[in-house]
C-alpha cells in the first residue's frame, strides 16, 4: 500500500485540478491516466533506449521517432507552461490518438481522447506535481492508480461508481481465480475487478506466469471486460496496463442491449458488480436474455446474462440489491430457482448498507455460485457481514490501522474486538470450511448453512433473515425495546434514522415513547416492522438495518444496553449465576438432541425448576420462552397452556416453525407482533389443555369389550364416562346413561349397542369454544401434541376452573374501580395522561381508560403521590401495586398454575387500606 508521503502528493494532484477549474472526478481521472499514459511510454523508451547502448543495436521499433523527441515526458516537462501547453495539446495528444498499432488495449480506446486541462499554469502544475511522484518497486504504479481510483468520491453518469477495494478483494480471495481462467466482467467500468485478478495471480502464481504459453494467455487471453463508456474504458485498460496486463480484452459494449452469442458458454470465472438501478424497455434488450428472464430489471437481466455466459462449471461471485434476494415478482422467483435447483448456489454474504457511501447507501449481498446445468445445490452458506473495517458513514473512516484492514491483514489473525470492526478475514476463513466445520453452526451465530430443501420450502427466498435464528435480547425477562434504548439515554428523541432497500432510502425518526415515525406517520414499536412498512415487501431484522447518521445500526445500541451492569434490578447472586450455568449445559444438551432427533422429555414443573422458580408468572413464562429461543428451542405443547404435572418435550424451534409458518412474512424471532410487554396486554382466554384433567391421562376399552369390562372399569375409576378406542382410532365412548338404555331396550344387547358418538378435541383449542359441544354431551375427549386421546374435560371441570377463578376476579375488580375512584377525585386526568401517554397513542380520555400500570406509573411520581395526602410509604405501596399487578396478569392470561396461598389475602388487604383512605366511605 502507499506510504502517507505518497497519498498525500497524490492528493495535491487531485487538489490541483479541484482548484483548477475541472470538479467533474471522472474528467479529472481521464485527464491524469493520459499525463501518467504518456510518463509510462517515456519511461519504456528511456529503458529501450539505455538497451540499445549497452548493445550497441539501435531499438528497430522506437515509439518516438527523432522528429517526436519534444513529445517525451523527460523533454516537455521543462518547457515554460505555455510552451508546454503547446506541446501537449497539439502535439502530444494528436500522438495518442495516431497510435493505434500499439500492442496496449489502451492504445486502441485513446483515438478520441481529449485534451481538458484549461490552462497552462493548471498543466504545468500538474505535470510538476506528478513528476514528483517518485514510483519505487516496492510502490508499484497500480498502487498509486488504485488510490486515485479511490478519489473518486462521487457517482459517475448512469449511476456507475467503484466498488471499494476491499470487497473486490474478498471476492477474488473467495474465488480463488486460477492462471488457467478466462475471467469477464460484463460491466468492468475502471475494471477493478480484473486489475486485483491479475494481482492476485501474479501473487499466488508467479512461477506459474514464468511458462511463455501461460504469460501469453495471462497477457492476450485471460481477461475480458465490456462497458459502454468510453471513459471508463480508457481509465480501466490504463489500470489493467499498470497491473502488468498488457493486452486485455476491454471492448465498448452494452452487455443487456447486444447479442453476446459469440461469448456465451465462454468464461470460467465472473466478477461484477453490475449497474442495477434502472430498466430497460423489451426493445431494448437482448433477445437471448428476455428468453432467460422476461424481465425489464437490470438486477435480474444481468443475472440471467452471467448464467449465459459462465462455461460449464464455470463459477461466479457477482453482487446483487437484496431485492434479488426476496423480490416476488415471477422473474425473481424464476431466477432463484434457476440458481438452487438447476445450478449450484454456494452462498450469499449479506453485505452492511454502508458499504458503498458516500456514493449510495443500498443494501446489498454477494452471491456465489457455479453453472452446472444438472443442479447440484446441497447445501447453502450464509454469512451476515456486519463490520468492514470502516465506518458506515459517508465518511468511511478506517477503524483499524491500515495493516488491520482487507480479508488478508498482516501482523496474524485478528483479535475478538479486531473482529467487531472487522468481519473480512472471518468471512474468509469460514468460507472455506463450509462444507465441513460451518455445517455444525446454529443460525444464531453469524454464519451458518442452510439445506437446499429448507430454501425450496420458503420459495428459494434468499434473504439471510428467513433462516437466521436471531437471540431474543432480555432484560430482566423483557425484550429490550426502543423505548429502553430512548430512557437509557442511547437513543436520543427526534434521532434520523435511515434504512436503504433495493435502492431506495427511508427514514424514520424516534419518538419520545420509543417508537419509530416513517414518512408517512406510522409509528410503529418494532424495528422490524417499521423496515417491512417502509419497502413494503419482504422481512427484515429491523436492528440490524435501521441505521444512525454515523452508521451504527440499532442492534449495537441494544447490545451497548445489555452490556451495561445498572440494566438489571438487581446483581446476580452467586446461586444465580451457578444455576445459569447448569441450565445453559442442560439447555445446550437439549439443543443437540433435538438437533439428532431425540428431543429432551420433561415436565412443567421440572422445566421451571431450572429456572429455580415453583410456579409460572407472566415475567418468568417470557424469560424461559426467550433463553429457550436463546438455544433454538420450543416446548410441544406449549409448556404454558398446560398444567404443571404435563409431560413436554423440548424440540427445535426451526422444525416446529416450519410446521406452523402459515405466512410468506415473518418477523424477526426477537419481536412479538405487538412488541409490547406492558402488563395491560390483551385478555387471552384458557385451553383446553389448562384444566388438570385435559391431558391428565385416560383409560379405554376396544369395540370388542364385554359390558361387565366397562362397568368395572368405571367403578373402579369412578369414571362417568369411558372413551372406546382401537389404538388412536376413536369409536365413540360408553357413559352411564348409554349402558342403561341399551340394557333395558335389551337384556342380552352387545356392547356396541351401548356406544354412542365422541367429540374430540385438540388440548390446545380455546375453552371458551368447546362450551357448546360440553352443554349437548357433557364431556369431550382431548388430544394431545402426538394426536393421541390423553384426558377427557367435562362440563364439572369447566365449571370448578371459573368457580375457582371468580373470587380473585371479583376482588380484582373492586380493587380498581376504588383506586380508580380515589386517583379521579385528588388528581387531574391531564396530570395523569402526561405521565402515563405523553405521546397521546393510547387516547385516554376518561379514568375508566386507566389500567392498573398506569397507575403504578402514576404513584411513582413523587408529585402525583403527594396529592393523595397519605400518610404511608410511597415505595412500599407500589411495590405491594405491582404484586397485584402480577397476579391480575396471571388471572387475565389464565395461568394454569393456582394463584400463590397469599394472593386473595394480598389483594383483601389492597382493598382494606382503600377503604381506610377513600374520603367517599369516610
């Protein structure tokens, strides 16, 4: 790389064309690639020339003849500035355009090059500054080429930009590139790709170049790139010319309009990262891609063009929008199967939207694949780049020392915080473990492989958030939200933030309650249904999107919070600690039994005792689901719909969301549909499964029974009713009722006459929806998660489960209606709706509007409490609050757990100093 001596003069060439009257950055590079063309050819000549009198033999093919001696570097850069101009502009450039016989592909795209450089001050500056350039072997030209390639820091006509140096390079590492290819470009611009190619090779396979057929092919036959730009193909033939490529195939050619006939089945390696903001028109396009792709997309024709083109076998590394990745229209879903079923896909590395700022902010991925034309997809490997080594911002300011940088860095492999900032060199490393080590990764982690099934079942959509399983980030038994971020002083009110999608930028700004306003004035809690509102298509993990103004996205703040000790309500305990410990291993194991297909049986209470709590509440239900999802892992049944004597397995929470997955869009899996864990939640009736004898276990007798067998069975259990089953097939069941009328229309009946119809349920069903068929037959039979017949539920047992449930509703509900009464006779409702809805979502507009949170929210405020002119301890009260609060929770969502012993005497007492302090009573 350059020292800083030499981007620092380079740097005042650039500055001197700025001040000098030319802005345009691609004129600019025109202007110095032909000043550093004609110093090259001075230098060739100055070699040839230092030959010839070593030899004594004249050089039989100069390339300034005597009459052209002033047209030489060495020569006119001493001239006084308007001479010079002279020389350079009419003599000079005339040369350039004349000499097309040269062997240079640069050569022959200088016919129409133009002299630009206004003045003969600007000329002579220049000239002197680049002739102080010193070029050691060491700081090879292309160096110094690739740098200024880099000053150009805006985009191009027809939306044509440089594709940073280090993906470039990663994606030729990626791909290893062999002296035997021939690799394209079919939209090479500054031909970035193929210069760090021929890099790489001379590199990796020097001894190899030092064969006369293969320097021959590396110089004539290995590399090929189309542009329709002219400027372009002179800047990127010049920079393959400094790169030691002497006659590249670099030709004026528009890829999507022309018929590539000629080259198609042709090259066994592309790179490219092809236009794709545009369309083009059917008349337009070449008639070999619409029969690949009817499409009018860039993206998509491109894609279909690098099919054509690759030989088989031949492989690819091209970068795509994430549009490509999830787009629905028939062309996109076409394109992708094409890629998993008829080709072999080999990955897709999700890029960070900053990588091409400051020209763009688009949200990209590489894709990776070979042509086979006989399939071959196996597996697909997935990596989420979250760091390059810059920042995301329009400055891109390096965040390591230069030597830190790029997928190779020197100085050895890099350290876990050298990681963070950046991911280039990993993606390396697990790029080539993929078929062996990758294959054991959970998609939790940052990179993970994905069978070809899994990607057929979801439509061969690409998008990396469709498999990954991301961690849900807790606090206390809470997902952290926004509003955590906004009161942790992280994430200020009114914050911009911007998230790009197949090209196009939103913006969404924080609210003071947390929430994110689009455009359009949704405000919405979910960073990731906030990203899928503003594209209006496909699923995003909106943390990881949604980025600040400096390019840090969201999920580095929520990962800033957790790491912060004061986020939790207490220390952990060293018992605490030692616990979690032991549930991380059992849960691990669990993991990889479920992975094997063995998952983990359990009960409920032992499932809670790992968590070392006896019964289940709202807070501890949402913490045991999130660490489970933490390891993959779902329970079947749902541990919290049944009771705590049930059976559970522990099972893969990939395999049970494929099961149920109804819907094309999901959201990320640490976001609940509503992202909102406030205790008022809507009401959530009971299951059938809730009630002790749903899944309590069930005896039976076959159709073949005698009705002695039945009646003993009956008494014995004191059962009413008696299911009648062929293995999991249900015939009906038999009750007391049935035998009596079959037995007395007929002494000597068979036991059949006595069956009578059974409805059966699953243990999941909403009580409240079997009320009918309980009130026509008073019983029905439940099945359990393996649709087996495990418990029977009658009209009795419903009736105890709301009896048992009345007492605490009642006392509930005369607790808040006095609070409620108390609170509107000391307090303003306004006071109230600025504490409790400061953002007016909510519209209270009555106190019968109020929940028991709020007013918790309310009482804490020290001036609100005051008002009350109670004599007790304001703490202690709303620590006793939020206990109701709990058991209301647990009440409202039907735990199926009983209340704790204590819970009506708590809430008998809440009510007895209500009554002490209502000034209406008194």
């Amino acid at each position: 790389m350059n020292t800083g001596d030499l981007k620092s003069k380079v740097d005042r060439v650039w500055d001197a064309f700025w001040s000098g009257g030319i802005s345009n950055p691609l004129e600019v590079m025109e202007q110095i690639t032909y000043l550093l063309f004609i110093r090259w050819l001075d230098e060739i000549q100055i070699l040839k020339d230092n030959q010839a009198q070593r030899t004594g033999k004249p050089d039989p093919a100069p390339l300034f003849s005597e009459g052209q001696q002033d047209l030489r570097w060495h020569n006119f850069k001493a001239k006084q500035p308007e001479v010079m101009y002279t020389l350079v502009s009419e003599g000079v450039f005339p040369y350039l355009r004349r000499m097309g016989g040269d062997e240079s592909t640069f050569s022959h795209h200088v016919k129409d090059a133009r002299f630009t450089i206004p003045t003969a001050n600007l000329l002579a500056k220049v000239v002197d500054l680049l002739d102080d350039i010193t070029i050691e072997k060491s700081e090879p030209r292309s160096d110094i080429y690739e740098y200024l390639l880099a000053k150009v820091a805006t985009a191009g006509q027809n939306g044509q930009f440089r594709t940073p140096r280090h993906i470039i390079d990663l994606m030729v590492e990626m791909t290893e590139p062999r002296p035997s290819d021939e690799v394209c470009d079919p939209a090479c611009g500054t031909a970035g790709f193929l210069a760090q190619t021929a890099a790489y090779v001379k590199r990796e396979h020097g001894d190899v170049l030092l064969e006369t057929k293969q320097r021959k092919h590396f110089n004539e036959n290995m590399f090929h790139g189309f542009d329709f730009d002219s400027t372009m193909l002179r800047i990127g033939s010049m920079n393959m010319l400094l790169h030691g490529v002497k006659k590249p195939d670099i030709r004026r050619q528009d890829s999507l309009a022309e018929n590539l006939a000629g080259e198609a089945n042709k090259y066994s390696l592309i790179l490219s990262n092809p236009p794709f903001a545009g369309s083009l028109d059917y008349e337009f396009t070449a008639a070999d891609l619409v029969q690949v792709a009817k499409t009018k997309k860039t993206e998509l024709l491109f894609l279909a063009l690098f099919l054509r083109l690759l030989k088989i076998g031949g492989r690819a590394a091209v970068i795509v929008p994430d549009g490509v990745l999830f787009g629905s229209t028939k062309a996109h879903k076409e394109l992708r199967r094409m890629l998993v079923e008829d080709h072999k896909l080999d990955a897709v590395v999700k890029l960070p939207s900053g990588v091409f700022k400051p020209y763009a902010g688009v949200s990209t991925a590489i894709l990776f694949f070979t042509r086979t034309d006989t399939g071959g997809t196996d597996h697909v490997w997935f990596y989420q780049v979250l760091a390059d080594g810059l920042s995301l911002d329009d400055k891109r300011t390096p965040l390591l020392p230069e030597g830190r940088l790029g997928a190779r860095p020197s100085g050895g492999p890099l350290s876990d915080d050298e990681h963070a900032h950046n991911n280039l060199p990993d993606v390396l490393n697990r790029w080539f473990n993929r078929n062996n080590t990758e294959r054991n990764r959970t998609r939790a982690e940052q990179s993970f492989c994905v069978p070809k099934a899994d990607i057929a079942a979801q439509g061969y959509d690409l998008t990396l958030n469709r498999y990954a399983e991301r961690p849900r980030y807790l606090m206390t038994g809470r997902r952290v939200t926004l509003a955590n971020l906004v009161d942790a002083g992280l994430l200020a009110e009114s914050t911009r933030l911007t998230f790009e999608c197949a090209g196009v930028s939103h913006t969404a700004t924080v609210t003071a309650a947390g929430q994110l306003q689009l455009a359009d004035g949704q405000r919405l809690r979910s960073p990731s249904q906030a990203a899928a509102a503003a594209a209006s298509e496909g699923s995003f993990d909106g943390w990881q999107t949604w980025l600040l103004k400096d390019g840090t996205a969201l999920d580095r703040l929520r990962q800033r919070f957790l790491e912060t000790p004061t986020t939790g309500i207490t220390s952990p305990s060293i018992a605490d600690v030692t616990l979690a410990a032991q549930r991380h291993e059992e849960l691990k194991h669990a993991r990889e039994q479920a992975a094997n297909g063995t998952p983990v049986t359990l009960t409920v209470t032992e499932l809670l005792e790992w968590w070392g709590v006896q019964r289940r509440s709202s807070i501890t239900s949402d913490k045991i689901v999130a660490e489970l999802a933490n390891h993959s892992l779902v329970t079947s049944p749902n541990f919290d719909s049944v009771p705590a004597f049930t059976t559970v397995q522990l099972i893969s929470a990939v395999q049970h969301t494929e099961a149920t997955e109804k819907s094309h869009h999901t959201l990320s899996v640490d976001e609940s549909p509503t992202a909102d864990t406030d205790e008022d939640a809507p009401v959530s009736g009971p299951t059938v499964g809730m009630l002790p004898s749903a899944l309590g276990g069930v005896t039976s007798v076959s159709p073949h029974a005698t009705f002695d067998e039945a009646i003993t069975q009956m008494m014995l259990n004191d059962y009413s009713q008696l299911p009648v089953l062929s293995g999991r097939t249900l015939h009906g069941a038999v009750t007391w009722k049935s035998i009596a009328r079959a037995r007395h229309a007929n002494q000597k009946a068979p036991f059949s006459r006595a069956i009578i119809p059974a409805r059966d349920v699953l243990y999941n069903q909403d009580l409240i929806d079997i009320l009918p068929a309980l009130t026509e037959s008073e019983f029905v039979l439940v099945r359990d998660q393996t649709n087996a017949i495990a418990g029977i539920v009658t009209a009795s047992d419903v009736a105890s489960v709301y009896g048992a449930m009345a007492t605490p509703f009642l006392l509930i509900g005369e607790f808040d209606r006095r609070l409620r009464r108390i609170l509107s006779s000391s307090i303003e409702l306004r006071e109230i709706q600025a504490l409790c809805d400061p953002e007016g979502d909510r519209s209270i507009k009555a106190f019968d509007d109020l929940s028991i949170g709020d007013y918790q929210r309310t009482l804490e405020n020290k001036d609100a409490w005051e008002k009350l002119g109670w004599p007790l301890e304001r703490k202690v009260f709303i620590a006793r609050l939020d206990q109701i609060r709990g058991i209301r929770n647990d009440l409202m969502h039907f735990n199926p757990d009983p209340l704790p012993d204590d819970a009506v005497q708590k809430i008998r007492h809440m009510i007895a100093v209500l009554r002490e302090y209502d000034q209406e009573e008194s």
